[in-house]
C-alpha cells in the first residue's frame, strides 16, 4: 500500500487542539447570538464563553427592528456573575428606528433598561459609557421619569468613569439635570471626555440656569468636550477655565436653530479660557444658523477655533438669505492663525465663493482639510490644485460636490482638471475626491 503524504498545512482542523488564547480570539469576532450558540457546544466552549475579556464591552442597538426583542431578552438577561468585568457599555437608538418609534417600543425599552440598570447597579464599575439618541421628549415615552430614575441610580453608583457619551438624550431641564447631578456626584473628577449634544430638549437656555454651572464645577480633569451653544455662557468658560486648566484640549459646539442662540458671551472670556488651556482647539458647528450675524456673534476673535462647519442640514432647498461669502471672508481675517479644517453644506446659487475661499485657503497656513458641497464653478477645483502644486497651501484633503445643472460638459471640465493634475493625486499629496451633482431647485 502506498502511503501519501499530507501537507500539515491542508490537514483538518481539530478545533479541540485549539490554544484557548485562540479560541477566545475567535469568539471576539462572532455577535452575541453566535456566540451564545457556540456556548452550548461543549463544556470547554461554554467555560471559554464566560472569559472576561469577552464581558468588558458590550453595546446594544436597540433601533435594529429584526432582532429587537432578542437584544431587550439579552440585556434583561445579562449575566450578573460576569458584570464585574463590563468596562463598557454602549446603548443606542438611532434616528433609522423612528419609523418604529411605536409606543410598546418605547415601553419595552425603558422597562428593559431599568431592569438592566437595577440589575447592574452595584456590580460592575465602568470606564466608558455611552447612551445615544433615546429623544426622551418626544411622547411615545409617555412617561420617562421612570428610565431617568434608573439612569440616574445607576450614575449614582459610578465612581471610575472616563468617557461618557449621552448624546441626544433630549431630556427635559428637570430630568436632564437630575442625572447630571448623579453623573458628577462620583464620577466628576474622573471624567475626561463628556458628550452632552443634543443632552438637552430643543428651545432651552440651559445657559440660564445656575445649577448647570454649579454641577460643571465639579468637573476637574475635561479633555474633549462635546455641547450645544445654548449651554455656553461666560460663566461656563470661566468655569472651565478655573477647573480644568491645562487639561482642556477640544471643545466642540453645535449651534441649532431651534435653539436659543442669542446670548451675548465676551471675547475676554474665551481669551481667559484659551490662556488656562494653552493646547484648546474649538469645533464650531452652525446646522441652519447661517446669517452673516448670527455666525459672527459666536465666532469671538479670541477663540482658538480649529474646525468649522457650516451646513443647511437635510434642508436642502435653496434658501437666498443664506449668504456665506461675508462669514468666509470674517473668518479668513480673524482665524489665519488657528483654522485648520472648514466644512460647507449650503446651497445659494446667488452666492459666488470662489474668490472668498481662494484667499482663505491662502491666507490660512494650517488649514489641511476643505470639504465643500455648493454651487461652484469647476474653475475652482483648478485653483486649488494649483495652488497646491505651487506650494501656496499645505491642504491634504479636498472633497468637493459641484451641486449645478446635469450637463456633460462641467463633467469632461472635472476630467481634464483631473487629468492636468493627475501626477499630484498619484503621489498622495492631495486626497482628491470630486463629483458633480444636480439639484432642481438651482
């Protein structure tokens, strides 16, 4: 009998002879059902399932509609043995789940998060924790006083958090600073990055309220902070200023139009608070707060603004008093110094940028990232690359979506553009990314 030789690599896999090292490994990359079926496959994979490194994140997406029940059995049925190693927790329900915003929805959800919270309480300490997008305002929570209870015992019960996200949790004043008060109750010293956009309901001036401020001041060591315009004021920078100096490196403020946007805040604020955090880097974002003023009164000179975005969001009909070209021209000759990314989504046909943002882009020596969605002539897109070829700017990133008239001739200009500038591209010296876009309202 001739015996024939096999290749060690072709060999089948005994999946026994497995390291547990690897075992686990592999687990990491299955979802919670698959993992949970592999539990039940034999007692060395049921005792792996049960590793702590498998049990120190979990997140949940409770706006999935095809597996919403069995993501609300597994939170309720969360192994309380296994909570002392859950680091992080993340929870979500996004705006894809609002055709699904039904009320036993909302019902089974706070009923499964206070079961999960309760349960929790006491056992696990975490480092990171993310609750995003749960909109209490709106009335299919028919009452929220109940989940905001829970949230805020369980915050009560956190002394070692770093990073906690409650993005668009659109809770009322009382509620939202109800859990505010619990969150820095313990945790206020050990915070580093705080994520409260959207934390609020719309059309408050939670600038006006004290007890905000006094809860801010507990705050010690803020690196990134992420919050509305609605809750900055001069107390609040100076706040900041007083206690977290030195450890401030980025605020990032979204400007609504639904909310208030009109106090008057000093630039001798934000030059107080820039000199305490001399490595603070401010993100502004305008989302249908464009006027010419109203940017400029936020827009202080004295701030250190990095990042700025200005967009029309899914609004995206022309509006003709949206007119962009005085803000860019304000903020070329206020921000030469500090700007290093802009951002614009408007449609304005009667608004022509191009010169506007030429001498922007020349002026401004740290700017490296310039996105653009607006009316705009395919001539710009070769100024640009011109002046980057010429070494007039350091920009590395150049996105651009010429919203005009559907015609094949500003196509064939974009290719020639592309092909007079290809070499450049090639290299990686420029991220170039271009198309053309019709719009019928132009």
């Amino acid at each position: 009998m001739v015996e024939m030789d096999v290749d060690p690599v072709e060999a089948p896999v005994d999946w026994s002879d497995l390291p547990p090292e690897i075992v686990v490994q592999v687990f990491a990359f299955l979802s919670e059902q698959d993992r949970a079926s592999a539990a039940v496959t034999c007692s060395r994979w049921h005792a792996l399932h049960s590793h702590p490194s498998l049990w120190r994140y979990r997140t949940f997406n409770l706006g999935n509609t095809a597996q919403f029940h069995r993501t609300c059995d597994m939170l309720r049925q969360y192994p309380l043995n296994l909570a002392y190693y859950l680091k992080t927790f993340e929870a979500e329900y996004p705006e894809t789940a609002r055709g699904a915003h039904r009320m036993h929805h909302c019902k089974r959800i706070q009923k499964t998060m206070t079961t999960f919270l309760s349960r929790l309480r006491g056992k696990a300490q975490l480092r990171t924790l993310k609750l995003r997008q749960f909109e209490l305002h709106r009335r299919t929570w028919q009452n929220s006083a109940d989940l905001v209870r829970s949230i805020a015992w369980f915050l009560c019960s956190q002394g070692r958090l770093r990073w906690v996200e409650l993005q668009g949790m659109s809770a009322t004043p009382e509620h939202g600073l109800r859990m505010f008060s619990s969150l820095v109750r313990r945790s206020g010293a050990s915070i580093r990055v705080l994520n409260i956009q959207d934390y609020f309901c719309p059309a408050q001036a939670i600038y006006a309220l004290p007890e905000f401020h006094q809860l801010f001041k507990r705050f010690r060591h803020l690196s990134v902070l992420y919050l509305n315009y609605n809750c900055v004021s001069d107390e609040l920078l100076t706040t900041l200023a007083e206690t977290c100096r030195e450890s401030l490196t980025d605020i990032n403020i979204k400007v609504f139009h639904m909310d208030p946007h009109f106090q008057r805040i000093w630039s001798m604020s934000w030059y107080f608070l820039r000199s305490a955090c001399p490595k603070l880097q401010v993100t502004f974002t305008f989302e249908r707060v464009l006027l010419y003023e109203d940017v400029k009164q936020c827009l202080l000179p004295d701030m250190p603004l990095a990042n700025l975005e200005l967009t029309c969001g899914n609004d995206y009909v022309v509006h003709r008093d949206w007119v962009l070209s005085p803000t860019v021209r304000y903020v070329e000759q206020k921000f030469t110094r500090t700007l290093q990314e802009l951002s614009i989504d408007v449609l304005n046909a009667d608004d022509d940028l191009y010169e506007p943002l030429l001498q922007l882009i020349q002026s401004c020596k740290k700017l490296w990232s310039l996105e653009v969605r607006t009316w705009m002539r395919t001539a710009f897109v070769d100024s640009v690359c011109q002046l980057k070829k010429e070494g007039k700017t350091i920009l590395t990133t150049f996105k651009a979506v010429l919203v005009t008239h559907m015609d094949e001739e500003t196509r064939q200009e974009l290719a020639v553009v592309y092909s007079k500038h290809k070499d450049m591209i090639r290299e990686g010296l420029l991220n170039y990314n271009f198309h053309v876009e019709w719009n019928p309202y132009l």
